[in-house]
C-alpha cells in the first residue's frame, strides 16, 4: 500500500489517466447531436455560406469558400450516422448576396467578411469547402467538449474543431483550437492546438499576425509563441496521434483556471486558462491550407467526417462540504463541493472503491491521517472556481 499522509489543502493533477465523463462521474451531459438522421439539426446548427476562412488576400490566399445554403446537400451531408462535410475542387462563384462574418457591413472591403477573395480581386473559387457552427441557444463556456472525428491528410488541406467568442469581436476572442490540422505539414500524426485571445489590425502586418511569429511546426511537441499583431502571444502546441485519417476521440477540459486537450481520452496538453472566459460558439470546418494546395491540385475530393458531438458540465453542489467517513459507501454523490475533507480518525484504513478516485471541490481537497491509496490506482484532486 501507499499512504497519503498530508495535510494541506491540495491541487494536485495526474495525467496517465484522463478526467473525461467516460471515467469522471461528476461530469454530466448538456446536449448532443449524434448524426443519426438524413439532415442537419437547424435548431443546433448554422452553416457558414460563402465563407472565405483565411480572408483571401495576397498573403493568406484562399482559394475556396464554402458553399451556400442552396446547395447544402453538395458539401453538408448528414448520412450513415455522421455530419459529413465535404472540400471539393470545383469553380465556385459567389451569388450577389454577401453575409458579414465578424458583424461589418455587408460589401466592405476594408474589413473581414464572405467571399473576400473573389470581391477583392474578381477571380472565382477553385475549391469549395464546409463549415457548421453552433447557434447562439449552443454557446457554452466552461465544461468539456467532446467529438469523434475522422479527416484527411493531404497538402492543401485544413480540418478544424474549435471554438471563438460567441458574438465575434475581438478582445477575448476566446479561440480555441481543439485541433486543427495544416496542410503543408508532411506527418498525418500532427494535430496542432491552439489558444488566441484577440485579432487586431496592424498596418505594419497585413497578415493580422506579427511577422515573426513562430513557423517551426512540423514535429510532435513543437511549440509556438509568437505574437498576435496586439501583441498578445499565441499559445500553440502540435500534440500527436496515431495518424488522424482514423477515428478518434478529441476533447477538451475548460475550466476557469485551466485548459486540458485529450486524444482518445489521454491528455496531451495542460495549459493555465490564459483568459478565455465567454461563451463561445463550436465549428467544424474543412477549408484550403492557403499558399500549399499547389502541391497536389489533383484529386481533392476529401470528406472530414464527424460521429458526435456532446458538451458536458460538472455537476455542482458548491454550498456543500463533505467530512464523512461513509464518503466511499454511498455518501458521495459526484457532486462538486465546497470542500472535501476526508481520512481523518476513523476514516484512516478506507479502501476506496475502484482504480480512480477522483475529488472535485470549489475551496479545497484535504487528506488526513492514514488515507490509503492503493497501488496502481489514481487519484486526481481539483480545487477550482464553480461556475
């Protein structure tokens, strides 16, 4: 046996182990779409027509847009109990009707907005791609995030999970990349996770990014840290797996004080919660990595394909403490506390039921006296802010 005998107030994180609702039962289930019908839930859903992702301009070239509403069964396909979202390599004109992305005027090209490459320059689309986002009533904030995707590896191709604001301004913009992938990176096993807090414009860099931000990407733990034009840092880290062309399960832990991504239930990254606190929307996109489509223009007709999606919450109970010795025989209900406060007098010889043992509280987690753990199992401790 190993014993824990301390006696602080702990914040203490394991990491061998993931803290998703499949093994956390303090996490409960808010909403989900499961795919399983012939079309997309409108109530839960909006595609982004015309949408030109990387503004089309001579330093960010997008040669796609994703196409419109009216001919949404072509590239947004709900079938065999998946979202399907399909990128093309077809001559795409946008129609008259343009839709402003970040809230601008309709036509202004002195802003980000639908279908800016082809407003700017007269030259149409080569590509067609697909993007849904959540509606304002599917915004969340903290909680876990969760999806079951499948995607192509091909240069020139970009795949995104991730989240932004809800409203869209800058200022906290709250992006969060629950993965992305880039097209010009040679390895299907690069996933790239990303946090931004804010988008201005500069003068002195076009591109909406500081000119020496980091460009060393094409390894696994590679990390970036160069400025956004604010300059306000990125937070950029390329996790790994086993090669994303096959399913897997990605995820994503936002709570007030920190970030954590998992693959497949492991996490592969931690991050203190640099600031993203609103209610953001979810997309999922397949879109042109700008400048490296030309390396393979052929064949580019790829499908990223989505299982689910579902968005949990802790369940809480926070005017609540706990210091009870029945703590694991029925008198806790995987709600988070107040306080825990457990192995302390006769409470010192507990053998806990199961491998992990998980405690969640808002102030703190204290052990006392001859708490065992047994070998080989897990505990993870979190004091964090209820919400």
């Amino acid at each position: 046996m190993k014993k824990l005998t301390i006696i602080l107030p702990l914040f203490i994180q394991s990491y061998s182990i993931g803290q998703t609702p499949d093994v956390d039962p303090h996490y409960k289930l808010i909403w989900s779409d499961e795919f399983d019908g012939t079309e997309i839930n409108d109530d839960i859903w909006q595609t982004k027509d015309w949408v030109d992702h990387n503004a089309g301009n001579e330093y960010f070239y997008s040669p796609e847009t994703s196409k419109p509403s009216i001919t949404l069964a072509d590239n947004v396909e709900v079938s065999g109990g998946t979202l399907k979202l399909h990128f093309k390599r077809e001559t795409v004109i946008c129609g008259t009707d343009y839709n402003a992305e970040w809230g601008y005027e309709v036509n202004n090209l002195e802003n980000d907005y639908y279908c800016t490459f082809e407003q700017a320059y007269g030259i149409p689309y080569e590509f067609s791609g697909a993007q849904v986002q959540t509606k304002p009533a599917y915004q969340n904030s903290y909680g876990y995030y969760e999806a079951r995707v499948r995607m192509p590896y091909k240069f020139g191709v970009h795949n995104a999970f991730w989240t932004f604001r809800g409203t869209g301004e800058t200022g906290n913009a709250a992006e969060i990349d629950i993965f992305e992938t880039v097209g010009r990176i040679a390895n299907p096993d690069i996933i790239k996770t990303n946090v931004h807090l804010d988008y201005c414009d500069d003068d002195s860099d076009p591109t909406g990014f500081a000119l020496d931000r980091t460009k060393d990407d094409h390894f696994c733990g590679s990390t970036g840290y160069g400025d956004l034009c604010a300059g306000i840092p990125t937070r950029d880290y390329n996790a790994c797996t086993s090669n994303y062309e096959e399913w897997h399960v990605y995820g994503l832990e936002l709570t007030p004080s920190h970030i954590i991504w998992y693959i497949d239930g492991v996490p592969v990254r931690y991050l203190v919660n640099p600031g993203v606190h609103s209610n953001m929307w979810v997309r999922f996109g397949i879109v042109s990595d700008p400048n490296y489509y030309s390396t393979d223009p052929t064949n580019f007709n790829v499908i990223h394909e989505v299982d689910y999606f579902r968005f949990y919450e802790l369940d809480m109970d926070c005017a609540t403490e706990i210091n009870v010795c029945s703590f694991w025989f029925g008198g806790h209900d995987n709600k988070v506390k107040d306080r825990i406060e457990i192995g302390n007098g006769a409470c010192s010889n507990i053998q806990p039921i199961g491998s992990s043992i998980i405690l969640r509280a808002k102030e703190e987690v204290i052990i006392n006296g001859n708490f065992e753990v047994p070998l080989g199992a897990e505990l993870y401790m979190d004091a964090n802010n209820c919400y």
